[in-house]
C-alpha cells in the first residue's frame, strides 16, 4: 500500500487511510453479527430437530414402522420355514 501519495500529499493518504479502516471496522462488525444470527439459527434448528424427535406422532410413525419390517420379517422367515417343510418331505419319499 505505500505509493508515493503518502509523502506528496500525506493528508490525502491519512483520509483514505482513515476511510479504510473505518470500512474495515464496520465489516467485522457486521461479520460478527452475521456468525451470532447463523449460531441461533443452528441452534434453534437443533432444538427443532430434537422436539420433532420427542414428538409423540412422530415417535407412533416410527414404531410403527419398526412393527411394520419386524412384521415383514416374521412374514418372510414363516414363508421359508413353509416352503422348507413342502420340500422336505418330497425328497425324503425320494429317498
């Protein structure tokens, strides 16, 4: 940033000197408060995040579909079993 306008004309360098820092200031400022805003942000979405957990409709839905594949499973595991004891018995009569 040293140019010759600080030893032709120093009040002028001082000026815009002092008009830089002053932006510079109120930048951080502002920075500052943009990153408290997205901090509360953050949180109050965490804190939304966690009453959509406890939510009772939504702790319902979630049993449900754990009920729903333990269900799916069961249903499976029966079919197998079935379908293994109609297969035994023919080749054992093979046998």
């Amino acid at each position: 940033m040293i140019n010759n306008e600080i030893f032709t004309s120093p009040e002028k360098c001082i000026e815009e000197c002092d008009k830089q820092i002053s932006f510079a200031s109120n930048m951080i400022v502002y920075l500052e408060q943009y990153k408290v805003q997205l901090e509360t942000m953050k949180t109050m979405a965490n804190s939304a995040k966690m009453l959509k957990d406890v939510n009772p409709f939504t702790m319902m839905n979630k049993f449900m579909d754990v009920m729903s594949s333990s269900t799916d499973m069961i249903n499976k595991s029966m079919q197998k079993t079935k379908s293994d004891d109609i297969e035994k018995p023919e080749t054992k009569k093979d046998a």
